[in-house]
C-alpha cells in the first residue's frame, strides 16, 4: 500500500464513520469506518517505514575509467 493510498482509505474511513449519518441496518458504517481508518493509518506508517530503509550507497570507481589526455 502507497502513502497516497492509505490517506485515501484514512479519508474515506474518517467519512464513514464521522459524517455519514444513516444505517443500512446489517452493515454499521461507522465501524466499517473506523476499520478503514485504522488499517489506512497502518498502511500509512508501514509504507513510510520502508521507504525510510537505508540503502547502500554504491560510488563509482575512479580507477576503471582511463584519464582523459585530450586537455
């Protein structure tokens, strides 16, 4: 899950359960809200843990190229 998709289910679950005030009757919407907030909240720290992860810095040799005797 991207950063930009977990703020999207974050929105959508903070909708659902803050602002949409009717039941379906069998499916209450403020939990299923509240679900999808969680889960896009964890989706969210899960995805910018990775993208924090450090990776090896690989600097080129200087020695494979021949000097450039033209100058």
């Amino acid at each position: 899950m991207r950063i930009g998709s977990s703020i999207g289910m974050i929105a959508v679950g903070l909708i659902l359960a803050l602002a949409v005030p009717f039941d379906l009757g069998t499916i209450n919407l403020q939990l299923v809200g509240w679900i999808l907030a969680v889960v896009g909240v964890l989706g969210l720290v899960a995805s910018i843990a990775l993208a924090r992860q450090r990776r090896p810095v690989v600097t080129p040799r200087q020695d494979v190229y021949p000097p450039d005797e033209r100058y």
